[in-house]
C-alpha cells in the first residue's frame, strides 16, 4: 500500500500538474525570459520601463482609413476538397476549392481580406505567413483575435510591405485546418516589374496522402516560349521538408522566405531543401529546343515550356543557403544584442494537460510551462535555436523575419539569409538575430503543426503590449 502510493502519489502530481487551464491567457503562461536584459519585467502586459503605459493587441491593426488597393472576400467551408484528376478529399475550402485563390499584390498595396466562415464548426482565421503585419491582422486565435465563428466573419487590413512569395492559412485548430486545405499562396510583386518572362506559383501540398502542386496529383504544366526564363514560386505547405531539384539543368535561387538572394549564382546539381511552411522562387531557363525544364517538387514535377523534358533523380548535395549569394547591407548590427535568448528544443516523459507521452521541451520546460520571450520596441535580439529532441522542426517566428548568422558555429558568407521558417534538424544550432519593430504578442513556434499541437510553442512578447484574448473557454480559441 505504502509503495504504491510511493509511486503513484508522484504522478498523480505530474499529471494534475500537466493539465492546461481551459481559460487562460498566454501571457499567464510558463514564465518571462528578458534575455538578460534585466531592467525590463513584463507583467501582465505592464512595464516598468516603459512607464506603465500599455497598448492592447487589438489595437495593434492595419491602416483603419483607407479604400484598399487589393479588395477580397474568402469564405471558408468545411467539406469535400476536389482534386485535379476528381478525386475527393474530405477538407476544407476557401471559396470553393483547395488551395485557394492565389491572393496577387503590389509591394505597398493596402490589402483588405474578408474573412467568412461559412461552415467551418470549429471556428477559422487567416494567418499571413511570411508577411510581417501589424499584430492584430496577424490571425492568430486566441493570441490576436477571437477565432471567427461558423456564420462569421473579420476583416483584415494590411500593407504588403515586402514583395516576395508568401501564403495564407488558418490559425484555428491548425494542424487539422491547414493539412484539410484551408489555405492559398500570397504573391507581392515588386514595384520595378522588371523580373522573369514567365512568373508561376508551385504550392506543394499533400491532402490525405496524396501529394499535389496547386492541387493537382499530376504536377503542373506551364506554357512558356523558347529561349525565356520563368520563374517558380515554391511554397511548401506541410509540416516536412520539400526537396526541390532541376535535372538536367542550372537555376537560380532568386528568393527565399520571401526576401530576395543578393546576387545568386547559378546552381547545378543541388537540391534547394524548403522547410516546412518555408519558400524558395526558383528561377529556370526554357530549353531553346522547344523542350521543357522541369522543376522537380519532391515526387512531383513543375514542367515549364514543351512537353518533354529531361528527369534525374535527388542530387542528394544540398545547396547550402549559408554561403550562396553575396554580402550585402542587413540594416543593423546583429553583434550589439540587446538581448539573447536560447530556444533549445529537447524531449522527455512527462505529461502535457494530462496526456503522458514523449514531449516536446523548450529550455527544459514541457508545455504550457514555456519561455516568453520578452523584448522592447528597438531591440536587436540574437536568438540561438539548438534542436536535441530526435526530430527536425521548422522553426516560425511570426512578425519578423530572422537573420541566419550561422549553423554549429560556421558563420554566414554568402548572401544576408532572411527566414521566417527554418529547417533545425536534430543535432544542430542555429545563431539568429532580429531586430524588434513589430510591437504586440507573436507566436513562435514549430511549423510541423502536430508538433506545435503536440506543445512546441513559445511567444515573443512586446513590453507593454497587453494581451486581451484568451485560449479556451467559450471562445473555443486552439490556435495549433
Ligand atoms: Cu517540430
């Protein structure tokens, strides 16, 4: 009797311990982590640094005024997704059809999206990934919105203010959401319109186990002339990685996470690796034989000018994002930190809101018992993300985009390495920085979004930004 209780006693505490409130905030979540930056204690929302003065998270929107250069309407379904070739899949849709309409932008534009949710039960919202907007157009439930309810609706205001390749999907019950299809592809074209000849998006996306580009099963064709170059907008939409590789041919990595490579090289025989949420624009030159070049998207293919086109397997050599392209001006000193944190990712036994398992750890600390990451307006924060739990995770910081300075110690040389979804496999560290210009509450998070349900989720929170919404309760707000 008395060794029973010796054992169980403990991990009745583990597991009461464990469970998550079914109401609560983030900003009660775990504990503060000012990154050594000690003047600054962010309670509740309240500064002591800052005067006490406070601004909501609801008020942290776009432009209120203002007629909108982009004006458009998505209603979200919960239903059948149809396939290129007719096949179903049961899903989710965004004006009728998976992925969907393809959301096109000029560099500057205010764009205006509305949000309704025609039949989504458990409640939708749309997250802008890659674009950095202000905090409460960011469509996180629970974090910066209310999820919207079945018959509801919200309306986002914005301005893109970066051209690049960015996509949409919801941030409501995500990991079931966003693999259902409720999601499309974001495209901000540059001011110059100067570019390619041919300008495509290629979303890879697998709906129940079958993969697609732009939901067809059988890849993408794409007319182009002899003799021009296109341009292939790759979006990586699930939880691993894309392999992306040209047989046969050279191409150029134009963009990655939306922020243009500084002068890329041409690439031979490499495969670009796409972290999960992550993009690269590849840039491909038409054969002048009237044949194709293919863009291979893992199993599938991206044939752009005729119909045949030379095929090869996985080069297997990785490009190495470290050290393509050249140097050039980041806008800041990544070396003079204002604060910096750790974000070590582990795995252990335990419990999480009451579900023994293998969890996921951050800095040791098991879900809701996680880091916020404390910053101020101004700040440049270096970050290191080290990855010991077994797995890969492709790491999303929302609002800002990170400098890559270097991995297991080899520092960056090539061009400035902007992401906003990084690849940490098992066994490696990753130095980053950023600059904190972006003021309000920012999830950070794995984009593999079981792991994120799973618990791996951090924030980054403003000093004297505070936070009025709340997970659970009668707001149904899960935003993994
Ligand atoms: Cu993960």
């Amino acid at each position: 009797m008395v060794a029973a209780l010796v054992v169980l006693a403990p991990l009745v505490w583990f597991w009461w311990s464990s469970l998550v409130p079914s109401n609560a905030s983030v900003m009660d979540m775990g504990y503060q982590d000012s990154g050594g930056a000690a003047s600054v204690v962010h309670e509740h929302g309240r500064s002591r640094d800052d005067g006490g003065r406070t601004v909501s998270v609801a008020d942290l929107t776009g432009p209120v005024d203002g007629s909108p250069d982009v004006d458009v309407t998505l209603t979200v379904d919960r239903g059948d997704v149809v396939l290129a070739d007719g096949r179903t899949v049961p899903g989710y849709t965004v004006n009728g059809v998976s992925p969907g309409p393809t959301i096109e932008a000029q560099v500057g534009d205010l764009v205006q999206v509305t949000l309704v949710n025609r039949s989504v039960v458990d409640g939708a919202t749309l997250h802008w990934h890659g674009v950095d907007v202000p905090n409460a157009e960011d469509g996180v439930a629970g974090v910066t919105q209310d999820a919207v309810p079945e018959g509801g609706r919200h309306v986002y205001r914005f301005v893109v203010p970066d051209a690049g390749t960015y996509w949409y999907h919801s941030h409501q019950v995500s990991h079931a959401q966003v693999r259902g299809g409720l999601f499309g592809a974001l495209v901000v074209r540059p001011a110059d319109p100067a570019g390619s000849d041919v300008d495509v998006v290629a979303a890879a996306h697998t709906y129940g186990a079958t993969p697609t580009v732009n939901g067809d099963p059988g890849g993408l064709r794409v007319p182009a002339d002899p003799g021009t170059t296109a341009r292939v907008r790759v979006v990586n939409t699930g939880s691993g990685v894309l392999r992306v590789w040209v047989p046969g041919a050279d191409y150029r990595v134009l963009a990655v996470d939306g922020r243009e490579v500084h002068e890329p090289d041409a690439v031979h025989d490499r495969t670009v690796v796409v972290a999960g949420g992550g993009r690269a624009d590849v840039e491909v030159a038409v054969p002048d034989d009237g044949s194709a070049v293919r863009v291979r998207l893992g199993s599938l293919s991206v044939l752009v000018g005729g119909d045949d086109a030379t095929d090869g397997a996985d080069p297997r050599e990785r490009l190495d994002l470290l050290s393509y392209g050249t140097p050039a001006d980041v806008g800041f000193d990544p070396r003079a930190a204002d604060r910096s944190f750790t974000y070590a990712i582990g795995r252990r036994p335990g419990f999480v809101d009451g579900l023994p398992g293998l969890q996921w750890t951050i800095n040791g600390h098991t879900y809701p018992d996680v880091p916020m990451f404390v910053v101020r307006e101004g700040d440049v924060v270096a970050m290191t993300i080290r990855n010991s739990s077994g797995q890969p995770h492709p790491m999303h910081l929302h609002g800002h985009h990170l400098l890559v300075l270097s991995r297991d110690g080899l520092r960056s040389t090539g061009s400035p390495w902007w992401v906003d979804s990084l690849e940490v496999e098992n066994g490696q560290t990753y130095q980053v920085a950023f600059v904190a210009d972006n003021p309000g509450v920012w999830m950070d998070h794995c984009h593999n979004l079981p792991h994120a349900q799973q618990g791996l989720i951090a924030h980054v929170a403003y000093t004297g930004v505070v936070e009025p919404f709340r997970l659970g309760g009668e707001t149904g707000n899960e935003p993994e």
